[in-house]
C-alpha cells in the first residue's frame, strides 16, 4: 500500500510493538493476526491520507535500471523495447494507483494479495458487500486510466 519497503517494515514494526503492549487486552492467539492487519491497514492508510504519494520518474527509472538491467551477452535478458515499455506501463500502473481514493486502492492492493472480501471487509471495517464494491470500482478505474495503454501495447 505504501510503495516502499522501508515505511512498510516501520509501520508493521510499529503495530506490532502496539500489540505486544496491549497484550494483557487482547487474546493473542485467537485474535492476535486479524488485530495486527487491521492496524497495520489503519496506520498505512493514516499515513496515505497524511502525505499524498509522489511519483518521481527519475527514482522509477533508477530502481528499474537496477533491478532489471538489459545484458546483451545473456539471451534470457529482455530486449530494450521491451524494458521501455514494461517501465512505462508500470509508472503508468503507479500513477492510476495513486488517483483512486484511499480505500479503493487498499481494497484492491489486498486482493491483489489474495485476500478473500471477507478478509478485506474485516481489515477495512467495512461489510463484504462494501468491499467488494471497492475492488469493483478500482478495478473499473484502473482499466479506464490503463486503456491508453494497454490498447497502445496490443494495437
């Protein structure tokens, strides 16, 4: 949800320090992991309505150079093209995520991970009607801001 792995590993750090206070509270065993999503998806959107996302191109395309560099010597390396166009569907990816509201962006993200609308609804605090309301209309945006695209790649 949030796009970096250092904030990631700093808000799950954080939650999970909460609960361990708090665990004269709670019945961990039985309670512990769907407690420790919710917060976990709370502070993250917390966080995401606090500092709305920046994309910067010039970051995107350095941390694509590194972890996908072209080698001409090694066949199985992508050709050049096609890491153009992969990198800019993905910043294009990156930029219709951050348009959607907050929790369209959550809903859909946790799908993504494979989390079933209950578990989303319950990580959310909505109803499962709701949540899949959510997912439907970001993927419905999605597919309206990535058309361009995508029909340009197929075309």
């Amino acid at each position: 949800m949030l796009r970096g792995r250092s904030g990631a590993e700093d808000i799950v750090q954080d939650c999970y320090c909460n609960l361990l206070r708090k665990a004269d509270v709670y019945d961990l065993p039985r309670d512990g992991v769907p407690l420790l999503m919710k917060s976990i998806t709370n502070a993250c959107l917390k966080k995401l309505t606090r500092d709305r996302p920046t994309v910067s191109l010039t970051l995107l395309s350095a941390i694509d150079d590194e972890e996908r560099p072209f080698d001409p010597v090694h066949p199985g390396t992508a050709e050049p093209v096609s890491i153009v166009l992969d990198a800019e569907l993905e910043k294009a990816i990156e930029t219709a995520l951050s348009r959607l509201p907050d929790m369209q962006r959550a809903a859909v993200e946790l799908k993504g991970l494979g989390h079933s609308l209950g578990d989303i609804a319950a990580i959310l605090s909505v109803s499962a009607a709701n949540a899949g309301v959510l997912v439907f209309r970001a993927r419905q945006a999605l597919a309206k801001y990535l058309a361009p695209y995508l029909e340009g790649r197929t075309g």
